[in-house]
C-alpha cells in the first residue's frame, strides 16, 4: 500500500466505533478524491466506509450531499442509504495520532449488483444488452431529473456549480486544463479555441430550470449497479448544479471511441424520453457539453500528476479530450 493508501485506512480503523462496527474484513475499494472501503461484519453485514480528502468538501456540502440521497430514496429510485453514527450524525470528523488534519468519515450501505461498464474494459455485451442498459440508464437519469427539478432543498443546502465558471473559468472546479505540461501546441490551440467556445455558449444557453439543477455529474458505467432490470446508483461525491445535458454527456464520453456508441446514445435518449422531454433540438448541444465534460478530465489529471492514476490516463484522456473538442468546433462552425 501507498502511504497515502496506509494514513487513510488508519483513519478508516479509527472511524469504526463510530458506528459500533466490529468487522471481519476491512478492504479498499478505491482511492481517487475519497478513500472508498468495503467493510464486512459478521453475518454477512456490509457497509461502504469513506475517508474524505481534508478540504475536497465543506461540512455543508457533505450534509448536502446526504440530503438529496435520502430525497431520492423517498422518492423510489434506488441510492444508497445513509448510516448514521451512533450520535445520529451523517459523518464524523476522525484524527488519526500521527496527523493533527481531521478527515470526514461517513458509512452508507452496501448495494449489490454488477457494474454496468468499467473506464477500463468499456460495457459487455452486443447491441441489444447494450440497448438494454442504457434504456435504464437514460429512464433512471430523466427520474433523477424530474425529482430534482420538484425537489426544495433544506435551508443551508450547499453543492458546487458545474456552470460555465465551474467549467471552464479562470479556476474550474477540477482544475486549469489549459496548463497541462504535456499538451503539444496544436493541442494547446485547440482546447484555448474550444474554452472561449464553451463560455460563450454556455452562458448563452441560460440556466432554465427545465435544463439546469442539481446533477449527479458522474453517472459513468461504474456508477450504476445492475441487477437484472433493476438499477442503483451510487457515488454523489461530484453531485452540483448544472445543466442536465451535463449528466447525458458524461454518461456517453467514454463511450465515444466505441463502436457502439451510437447504439448507447440512442437507447439513452429513448429512455430518458420515456420519463423527461428532451427535444432533438436540445441534442444538437450534445457535442459542446462533451467539449465541456473533456475540459474537466484534462484539470482532474493536471492537478493530480503525480498519481499513478493520472499518469496512466493522461495520453488517453488528452487523445479523447482533443477529439471531441475538435468534433464540437467544426459542428459549431458549421451553424455558424
């Protein structure tokens, strides 16, 4: 294990009578903004235990994060369930001895079920499996949608924004894209062309409230759980406000080197449309909110280059970002 990995899971052991957790096993299960474990207890319990970067998120927003959950469980579609601690609070602030920095800890239940698809290994399966999961996904996504854009939250309720500032501004949310060392200069060109592109026609778009709310922005294939026909999701760590398409696209990016990615997309649009309008006019965005979505990968591995995560990813995140980024400016030149 890493150092980083070890100082984590010495939080994950010290966090446990919290809960009065006793477990048999204790297992990580990644490690990107959150250390993520699996903890297994006697008679077959489990419950997933994460370990928050000091920083990544207020107390607010974590409270937040927990609140929409628990409105979405309301509400019949299947999330992981909040477990409060033996204080009857949503996370713990645990210090281990050898670091005086807190790191919030929170434990929600485990949920079954396979993954849809993995960034590495892609979605299984021949056009009419994938059809058939991605008309899930797109029923699940419009559901989520259709909750948040009736839901009122609670006083105090605080998520980031994936808006044009969060996006593309002069400090994204996920970092300044435009600085990655190993971009040559056409790239460099490139994605300073798509940025002012992005700006421009996200703030034109406007923030509607039949196209703008609270997103989960990371419903990628490893971020559904399926159990024949019946689908969970989980992971709401990047859930914020922006626009729906948002949430249709990161859905779809890494998909787009497939050869069954127009198979996926039109199976998400058809089970989106079963439960939310979504209009062939509002589609033909679809290449900018990929643009918007590319940006955001290209900050995460920048600002985390020295992870053997973001080394691995970088070239094929840089190649992709590149693509759709070109894909969507010469569609925007074209409607020029």
């Amino acid at each position: 294990m890493s150092h980083d990995e070890q100082a984590f899971r010495q939080v994950a052991l010290l966090a446990l009578p919290h809960w009065d957790l006793q477990p048999t096993c204790v297992s990580l299960i990644k490690m990107r903004e959150n250390a993520v474990f699996r903890i297994d207890c006697e008679g077959e319990h489990k419950v997933v235990l994460r370990v928050h970067r000091h920083g990544y998120h207020s107390d607010a927003a974590l409270r937040s994060e927990c609140e929409w959950m628990d409105a979405l469980d309301r509400e019949g579609i299947r999330v992981p369930r909040v477990v409060r601690s033996r204080r009857g609070r949503t996370f713990e602030v645990v210090r281990a001895p050898a670091n005086a920095v807190g790191h919030c800890v929170d434990v929600i239940e485990w949920i079954g079920g396979q993954q849809l698809g993995s960034l590495e290994e892609g979605v299984d399966g021949g056009d009419a499996e994938i059809t058939r999961k991605y008309l899930i996904v797109g029923e699940t996504m419009a559901r989520m949608h259709n909750q948040s854009s009736r839901w009122q939250p609670g006083e105090g309720f605080a998520r980031h924004s994936w808006c044009e500032e969060g996006l593309v501004g002069e400090q994204p949310l996920w970092g300044r894209f435009w600085e990655l060392e190993v971009l040559s200069l056409p790239q460099r060109r490139l994605l300073a062309e798509a940025r002012h592109a992005i700006r421009h026609d996200l703030v034109a778009m406007g923030r509607a409230s039949d196209s703008y709310g609270l997103i989960h922005a990371d419903l990628v294939p490893e971020n559904f759980l399926v159990e024949d026909d019946d689908v969970r999701v989980i992971d709401f760590d990047d859930a914020g406000y922006g626009w729906h398409l948002f949430d249709v696209a990161t859905s779809l990016y890494f998909l787009k080197p497939q050869p069954y990615f127009e198979v996926a997309k039109r199976a998400l649009v058809e089970g989106y449309r079963r439960r939310r309008s979504l209009s062939d006019g509002a589609l033909t965005r679809l290449p900018l909110f990929l643009a918007a979505r590319a940006t955001t990968y290209l900050g995460w591995v920048h600002e985390r280059k020295a992870t053997p995560t973001a080394k691995e990813l970088t070239p094929f995140l840089v190649q992709l970002a590149c693509t759709v980024a070109d894909d969507y400016l010469v569609q925007r030149r074209e409607h020029a």
